[in-house]
C-alpha cells in the first residue's frame, strides 16, 4: 500500500516580503513553541515600563537615589562597577531629615560643669611642683597629651606648664602651642581648676634643659602617678614627662572626667586666624549647599602601608606600601596580595560613595573632604566624584594666598579640617583614628550631631557581592548592617574610650539630668533600643610593656628612697626596651 505524506502549507507575510513556512506533523510542535515565546517577549517589552512607571508611583514621597555612570572615556577606573547601579534606582526608605540628623539629638546636652564638691584649685604656694609635659604624635594625639597633661597636674597639685608639642614626629611640624592654640584663653579658662603657667618662672632658679625627665607606662591609672610621679615630683622640684600619649586611664571619677571635659571642649581653642580660616570654609560650603558631609577618608599612603592593606594594585602597589611600612621597625612584611577586608583597612573612595548613596544621601549632596594625599590621586578619588559630584576641600575653597600662612604647617591644615568636620552636619569616618575619636566625641558633647562609621569588617564581604544583587537588595543590606553605627544618642560601644564616649559629661533633658550611662540602660530597656552590633575591641598595648614601665618606676622609686638616681646603663636598657 502506497504511504501518502501529508504536507501543510502557510504563508507568512511581513511587508512587501513572503516567507513560505512548510509544517509537518514533526515541525509543528517546533513552531508552536517559538511563537510562544515571540509573543512573551513582545509582552515584556510593552509591559516593562509600565512596571517602571508603576514602582516609582508606589515608591513616591521616599528619596530618590539618581546614579549617573559615567562614560569609559570620561573614568577608565568606573569599569569596574556594576551596571545593576548604573540606572535611576529607588532609594532606601528613610526621610531625610533622618539621614541628616537623629530625632533624639535634642534631647542630649553636654554637661561638663564641676559640682559643688569639687575642690578649686590648690593655692600656688601650696603647688607640690612644676610638670612639663612633651607631647607626642599629630594634632589631635597631642590635643589628648594636653588634656591628659591637666588632669595629671590636678591629681599631683602641680602647677602646669603649658606643655610643650612635638617637633620630631613624622609630620615635622614645628609649630608651637601658641600657634595653634589660643594660649591666653586656655590658662585663664581652667584658672579655678589648675595652676598653669607659660614658663618656668625665673626665680625658681630651674633650667628647662636641666629637668629630669620620666614616662608613664600607657593608661596609668591615677594610684600610678600618685605612688610614683609625685614623691619624683616633691623630690626634684619640676619634671619633665615625656612622649605624654594616652599616658592616663580613660577611665576615672566623674569631677575628674568633668575636667577633661572642660578642657577639651572650651579651654582649647584654637587661635583666631586659624578659627578665622575654618568659619570661612564654612560659611561658602553653607553658600553652595545648605548641609554639608565633611568626609575624614584617610585613604593614604601612610594609613595603607601601617595596616598592610592591599587594593588590587599589583606589583606597584605591594613595592610602594612595602617602602613606607618599613618605617615601623616592628611591623611584619606587607602582606603581599591579601585582600583589605580584614575590618582594620578603610574603605576605598568608591566604597564609602556607595554607603552613603545607599544610606539615602543623594547624589546633590555636598561633601567637604578632610584629608591629605589619597592614594592613587585622582583616579581612586573619580568614582567617589562621579557618586557626589559637589566635592570640596580646604584648596577647592580658597586661594592659595588664603592658606599659605597654615600651607607648611601640618597641625594648622588639620586644625582647619578639625573646625570644618566638627561644624558639618554630618561626620563620616573612614578610619578609627585620633581626629575621629575626638570629634565623635565633640559632636556627641555638642548636641549629638551625626557621626557615621562604616561597620568595615561586615561591609567588605558585603561589597565583595554587590555586583550579583540589585540595589534595592544591595541597599537594604547596608542599611542593616549599619543599624548602631549611624551616630544615635543610644549607641555605644563597651569599652570605649572617653575621649570617643564622654559618658560622664552627656546628660539628657527629657529624662531630667540623667548621665549617659542612666540614659544608655534606660533605653536597652526601652522598645525604641538600637540594636548594635557586636563590638570589636582594638585591643591595648601589651600587658609586658606595662610590666617594663612598673620597673622602671619601681627602681626610680628605690632610687628616691636611698637618695641616688637609677644608673644611666639601667636607664638605657628599660628605655631601648619600653620603645
């Protein structure tokens, strides 16, 4: 019998075009199929924008991140951002007024005020004797040497000398205490608290050069100084404490952490051209933009190599670090190709650029940037323009002829930047560094203004994946990672330092005038707690170079007691020992 195929014929026209389709009983599941999916894809195309539109309605009232990717040409160093950000996408939902300042600010006030018991100040005849105090390090190490230096002389009844900065740090700046402070204001506004003189005075007959000189172990506690700094004291007349660097314990009693309080937030300050030159910078910022971020980076040279990060340089990049790390003798190797995401490294530029878009801070947003050399110059610091194209510094706004009375000075410079950063509103820290402890602690002081620090060590691995996640995933995570590191009143790390924490000086209006401390129980108890994260301790300095310093003091302390001094042998060795 003769098998008759049977064959099916259809013509499709497209314009002037025919296209003879031939289906067969085996091709016809083969064309059913594809028009199927002609036809979804058709769906998508119309449907998509609409979906577009519908989600930005649903989301209308929230703010509104635009990023804008720059072209190749423009950014060769873009390339490596992923095009999920590259496009209009929908902003976390947080009102702006909450991105810029915490609704619980108000409610807190610094209270560095002695109470009725504490004692004024020892009479001057009554002073047990001079204390010279060197200090150690950049501006802000050497602000906490000087606040340190006056809580020392109160606890000895010492009469202050107004202590004396570095000269032979790594910054080689040669500036003196009155350059940068205003040295009137500062003797005359602690008068009731503590004797403080500029010098010597001559008819003491006692040669600055002649002092003999001591160093505290770091964080002595009070009983230290007491047990060994005074008998030294009343023996010798006037001494001289040297390389003076969080040489006092954080912690101490309330009148005490008080006095710190007062010197650091009202007695120190700066002088008037330098107060002059910051209150400038911030009057144009306040021009251009109303609200400001003042950004502290520290994406330098010197901050890389010290941590021994590594940011995918290459070869240039281990060989430049490496160079500058072997400036600490006691620092291992660079660590040649590991990854930076550790939790000690700061942020790249790009990096803190997207948590701050991603925290709700739209690309109008100005941001003053408080820092010197970024590593890698322009092309690290590009993408973080192309996020905040309002991007400003110290040479950005003003003239070179305006700066260059504080250009050679390092310490003046970061004065400025001190001023600029403590006045903007909002703060944000890159690394945990000493201008950043002081100033969260200054804002806190001063009606706790918004400090932000990048939780480093949950972030990395976060911006490890951000290419494989959309921003709205991207952004939600962020922001959840950030919950107790965005600067609200009820935040705080165990631990602390004061200098960061002033728990003593922070009081509450709402409450009466409870003490932070009250305050920060009251609210772990309270449904509206933060939730924090766990904290990381920096870790101290170890426990054997304590140990080293107690020697030191004893054999100075038997030495008084059978009235000779310590060998300058015995001398040398714990010196070479305790550095």
């Amino acid at each position: 019998m003769a098998h008759h195929h049977h064959h099916y014929h259809t013509i499709a026209f497209y314009g002037p075009i025919r296209i003879w389709l031939m289906l067969t009983p085996s091709t016809m599941p083969l064309f059913f199929c594809g028009s199927i999916l002609f036809m979804l894809a058709a769906f998508s195309l119309i449907v998509g924008p609409l979906l577009d539109i519908e989600l930005s309605i649903r989301h209308h009232g929230h703010h509104e991140i635009s990023l804008v990717m720059p072209q190749p040409k423009q950014i060769a160093s873009m390339s490596n951002i992923s095009q999920n950000y590259a496009t209009s996408v929908v902003g976390p939902e947080i009102l702006p007024n909450t991105i810029w300042a915490s609704s619980l600010a108000s409610q807190y006030y610094g209270c560095g005020s002695p109470s009725d018991s504490f004692a004024s100040r020892v009479p001057t005849l009554q002073s047990n004797g001079y204390i010279f105090v060197e200090t150690s390090g950049g501006l802000n190490q050497q602000r906490i040497g000087i606040v340190d230096a006056v809580i020392v002389a109160r606890l000895l009844n010492a009469t202050l000398i107004v202590p004396f900065l570095d000269h032979e740090s790594f910054w080689g700046d040669k500036s003196n205490f009155s350059d940068i402070f205003d040295v009137e204001w500062f003797t005359a506004s602690l008068a009731p608290d503590v004797n403080i003189l500029k010098e010597i005075p001559a008819r003491s007959k006692i040669k600055r050069e002649m002092l003999y000189s001591t160093r505290a172990p770091r964080r002595s506690e009070p009983e230290y100084y007491i047990r060994y700094i005074l008998p030294l004291l009343k023996r010798k007349k006037a001494i001289r404490l040297t390389k003076f660097d969080y040489r006092l314990s954080s912690g101490l009693d309330e009148g005490l952490q008080k006095l710190r309080c007062r010197v650091n937030y009202h007695a120190l300050r700066f002088t008037e051209p330098i107060t002059n030159m910051g209150k400038t910078i911030i009057r144009r910022l306040r021009q251009k933009g109303g609200r400001y971020i003042a950004l502290h980076l520290r994406f330098e040279p010197d901050v890389l190599a010290f941590t021994g990060c590594y940011y995918g340089g290459g070869e240039k990049e281990i060989r430049e670090l490496g160079l500058l790390r072997k400036r600490w003798e006691t620092l291992a190797d660079f660590r040649s190709k590991t990854g930076h995401r550790s939790g000690k490294c700061p942020l790249t530029p790009e990096e803190v650029g997207w948590m701050l878009r991603a925290l709700g801070f739209a690309n109008d947003t100005h941001i003053y940037v408080a820092s010197a050399e970024v590593y890698g110059g322009e092309s690290n610091l590009a993408p973080l323009k192309a996020l905040f194209p309002h991007f400003h510094t110290k040479d950005t706004l003003t003239t070179s002829m305006e700066l260059e009375p504080f250009a050679h000075y390092t310490n003046r410079m970061a004065a400025i930047d001190y001023i600029v950063s403590e006045e903007s509103d909002v703060f944000i820290t890159n690394y945990n560094g000493n201008m950043v402890k002081v100033l969260a602690g200054s804002r806190r002081y001063h009606g706790h203004k918004r400090t932000i620090q990048p939780n480093v060590k949950k972030l990395g691995s976060l911006f490890l994946s951000r290419k494989n996640m959309t921003w709205q995933a991207f952004s939600t995570k962020l922001r959840r990672i950030q919950r107790g590191y965005i600067g609200d009143p009820n935040e705080r790390r165990p631990g602390g330092d004061f200098f960061e924490y002033p728990d003593s000086c922070l009081c509450r209006s709402k409450l009466g005038n409870m003490t932070h401390v009250d305050m920060l129980h009251h609210e772990r108890n309270s449904d509206d707690a933060m939730e924090l994260d766990a904290f990381d301790e920096h870790g101290t300095e170890e426990v054997d170079q304590d140990i080293l310093h107690l020697q030191y003091a004893d054999l100075i302390n038997e030495a008084n007691a059978g009235g000779g001094d310590v060998g300058d042998k015995e001398m040398e060795e714990i010196s070479f020992l305790s550095e």
